[in-house]
C-alpha cells in the first residue's frame, strides 16, 4: 500500500537555480513521482528528460507525458548513466540537470519494498528490480565485510557490534524481513538521545550498498560534464554528509576552488581549465516553513553549479 505522495524537498529552490527558459533541454535524473519535471515544464516551454530505474516510476510519467505533450520523455534506467541514456545529440546541449539524492518517501511508505525498519516486508531495499537485496547481503557478508559496509555507508559506530548480532542471529534463522533485522539491530545498539531509531544507520547502508548509490552519485556528477551546455545548471539535493561531501568536494575540484597546496610542496602541474563556477560555495538549505509541512527537508542540501564550457570529466 501507498502511503502519503512523496514532496519534492527545495522544489523553488530548485527551479529558480535552474531558470528554465524556452526551448531548453533538462534532464530529471531522479524522477520519482515527478515533481522537479512538472515544476520545470511549467516554469518555461522548454523539454525535459527523465531518468528512473525504479518500476514504479512509470505510471507517474505516463501522467505527466499527458499533461505535457511532445514536451516530456521518461528514460528507465540509472542516472549514473544519463549519458548513455539521452540521445547522443543532447550531449552538450543540456541546459540544466536536477538530482535527488536517496530514498523518496513513497519508497519508505511501501512496505513491500523493503526500506522501512517500521514497517514489516520483504528485506528487499532494491530500487530497481534486479541486483542482489539487502536479505542477500546480511545472510552471505562475513562478518568484517558487513562491519564495514554498515560503519561506511551507514557511519554506525557501533558497526561490529552490529554486525555480529547480525552474523549470530542469521546463524538460527536467515533474514527474510525488515522488522526481524530491525529488531537485531537495536538489540546491538543502544538508543540515542535525539531519539533517532537504533536501526536508522545500518539501514541506510544497506540501502546505499545494495543500490550503489554513491557509486551513482559520483557517474552522474562525471556525466554532467560531459551533457551541460555552457551556462547550463547542475543541481543537486542530498540528504547526508555521504553524499553532500562526494557533491561538495567534485565541485571544489571541478571550479578550481580545492584547497590551495602548502608551500613547502613542489609545485605541481597547472590546473585543469575549472568546468564549473559555483554561485556559492555554501549549500542552500530548506526554511522554516517547509520542513514544517514536510520533515524530509530537514537534512536536505542543495549545491548549484555552472558548467562554463571548459574543463573536463577527467
């Protein structure tokens, strides 16, 4: 079952870094139920390509390919490779790309995808429909391994304690489902005082390994490049300091804003041409009012790029 619509977290924001004009091309890398699209085909007559490997996309496109006739193409697949995915003539022709970072809440809300540590289902976590599931990876990891995908991508402190409940627990009975990992997680660690759900981190490292999202995150940031017309916009929203800082320190590299080296070390070659200008290097945040009506907002950071028509992926 569905549970509330998923809000698109800066949605004006978004829109207003993009500044859709007429007869621009833009690419929704994280379609999800669409929200970001909509926004943009109706700021400007301009087109929009959308991206999402998850299944459950397409009805939601189906939608806004009415609502937007000849204006609007879904592509099911990974954003990672947007590249690939967009007509070759599109390349350096795009005028502006929006990403949504992780999880959206109508993923968390179906219990039967296998995301929620407060709903019973499947321990599934994938977003699309293929790939080894989260029930795989805590039923086959050894024990170090799964330590470290749950202190990497979920920054669990608690990593090996975890880790080996986990590994005992599997031992009497394989995972199968989300409330019976949630379980063994809290037994392992203990609640913290911002009331935070002891199985929040190992469940979003599970998420993050079994997806690639990092992996995805760091493509999609390297095809950007490479689709961005000069004086086209990037803009990303994240959710955790994971992704937040992979978008923060490619755009420090790619504008030629990393920090400057000491100067006892020999001097190295030139810099590359920057690719990017960053209209600041401070990422824009939700307001007040907005994670009142929506909690998600919270942790979201929005990072706004401009390709200037120099530099390289590499």
């Amino acid at each position: 079952m569905i549970g509330a619509p998923h809000i698109s977290v800066l949605l004006p924001e978004v829109v207003r870094a993009l500044k859709p004009k007429a007869g621009g091309i833009y690419v929704d890398g994280t379609f999800g139920a669409g929200g970001y699209t909509r926004a943009i085909l109706a700021a400007a007559d301009c087109r929009v390509f959308a991206i999402d490997r998850d299944p459950s996309a397409a009805a939601a496109a189906l939608a806004v390919g009415q609502s937007f006739p000849g204006r609007f193409e879904f592509l099911p697949g990974r954003f990672g490779e947007m590249a690939a995915l967009l007509p070759p003539a599109a390349k350096g022709r795009i005028d502006g790309i929006a990403l949504d970072i992780g999880v959206s809440s109508m993923q968390i809300n179906q219990a039967e995808r296998g995301f929620s540590f407060q709903k019973d289902g499947p321990l599934d976590m994938r977003m699309g429909g293929d790939g080894p599931t989260a029930a795989d990876l805590v039923n086959t990891l050894p024990e170090a391994e799964l330590a470290d995908v749950i202190y990497t991508y979920g920054e669990e402190r608690a990593s090996r304690r975890v880790a080996a409940a986990i590994v005992r627990a599997r031992a009497e009975t394989p995972f199968a489902t989300t409330l019976q990992l949630a379980a063994t997680v809290r037994s392992a660690v203990r609640p913290s005082k911002d009331g935070i759900d002891p199985a929040t981190r190992t469940f979003q490292a599970l998420r993050i390994a079994v997806n690639d999202e990092l992996g995805e995150l760091e493509r999609a940031l390297a095809a950007a490049i490479e689709l961005l017309a000069p004086g086209g916009v990037l803009a990303v929203v994240s959710f955790h300091s994971l992704e937040d800082r992979i978008v923060k320190r490619f755009l420090d590299a790619k504008s030629g804003r990393e920090a400057a080296p000491s100067r006892h070390m020999p001097h190295a070659a030139p810099a590359a041409a920057p690719a990017f200008t960053l209209p600041s290097r401070r990422p824009i945040t939700a307001s007040d009012s907005e994670i009142r009506l929506n909690p998600r907002a919270r942790s979201a950071r929005l990072r706004v790029a401009v390709r200037t028509g120099k530099g390289g992926a590499s």
